[in-house]
C-alpha cells in the first residue's frame, strides 16, 4: 500500500496551525486515509503500480477473453494446455491486453483489465480448468499490478481531504462535533468520510462486490 499524498502538502492545506512538529501524526494520518481509500474502493493492490513486473496466476474457462487484474502494463503471457502441464510462454501476437468491454476495448487505455486472444493467430482460446466444481490456474501473467504509475490527482485530493479531518477532529479528542468560530459547527460520521466517498463515487473509483 501506498501514501497518496505527502505530510508537505497536507500541512499546507491545512493551514498555518500546524507546525513541522506535527509531522509524524500527519505521516500517521496520511497512511490510514489512503488504506480506508483502498478498502473503500476494494483494490487490495491500491492506485500506484508496482515498480517491477510480477507473476500471477488466474483460472480460465474455455474462452478467448481472460480477466485479470488491474495493471498498467503485460509483458508475458504464459498458458497451460491442460490442468497440471507445465505453463508455455505465448507469442506477442497470440495476444493483447485491454481496458472495457470485450466489444469495445480499449487497448492503449489503463489499467489494463483482460486480455484477449488476437484472431488469426497461433492459438484459438485459453483452455479450459474447470473440472469437479473447482478451476484450476492455468494462465500464468506477468505485469505491473496496480491502477496507476503515479497517484492520480483526484486520490490525492480524497486523501488530503479526509487526512486533513482527521487531523482537525484529533484535536478535539475526535468528538463527534466540533465548533469554532471560523468553521461553524462540524459533524463527523464514522467510516469514510462523506466528502471523500463523493468524490471517489464521482470519479467512478468504487469498485463493484464481487
């Protein structure tokens, strides 16, 4: 899991009454809005991509099209005939990665979320692991999990906003309520905070339950 966003620019959004000796609370601050982020948007690998390509494995069903998880970018492809063979790398050709709809896809468009077979080429379909109710793993992918090379913008924004609260209610013994004179009366309900959940519902961010 990644921190999206620094202690510089929390402080300065939070204005002149925070001091540099603040700092391993806002670090603190920062880390836990960013995780509630994650789990909110139910992306256990979270917004910024692994610096390396690493290896998964996924279960297949007879088609040509693979769900696999969020990446920014595949370099190999490796696939087994029949459950328990032993994995043989694909050609480039054989397939693409893509982002939508199997109808529509984008392939330039990250992250990626599939892959599919290119016609034409040497191979038809991913086989198929299903036997006994079970599916075994029989695509094996290499890429760069995650959604993004670098925190987008509106994330970052999301974990100021929710930090910066945090922040402000921790100075009130994190009371329900708090009143100041420059602020009025403020409200806080548990779990994430409501602005925070607007924004990453606006920014289609939220992830369906599967």
């Amino acid at each position: 899991m990644s921190d999206y966003t620094t202690v510089q620019r929390l402080r300065a959004a939070i204005g002149s009454e925070v001091s540099n000796s603040d700092d391993a609370v806002l670090s603190r601050l920062i880390t836990a809005v960013s995780g509630q982020i994650d789990r909110a948007c139910r992306r256990p690998d979270g917004f910024i991509a692994v610096p390396t390509a690493t290896v998964r494995e996924f279960p297949s069903d007879g088609r040509a099209l693979l769900d696999i998880d969020e990446c920014i970018a595949v370099t190999l492809v490796e696939a087994r005939p029949v459950p328990g063979a032993d994995y043989t790398p694909w050609d480039a050709a054989d397939w693409r990665a893509f982002s939508g709809s199997a109808l529509a896809p984008h392939f330039t468009r990250t992250p990626f979320t599939a892959i599919m077979v290119v016609p034409g080429g040497k191979v038809r379909a991913f086989a198929d692991g299903r036997a006994d109710s079970v599916s075994a793993p029989m695509v094996r992918v290499t890429a760069r999990w995650g959604y993004a090379a670098s925190v987008p913008g509106t994330i970052e924004t999301a974990c100021i906003i929710g930090a910066a609260r945090l922040y402000k209610r921790g100075a009130s013994a994190y009371q329900d309520a708090i009143a100041g004179s420059d602020v009025g009366m403020l409200s806080y309900r548990r779990g994430l905070d409501a602005e925070v959940e607007a924004i990453l519902r606006g920014g289609h961010f939220l992830r369906p339950r599967v």
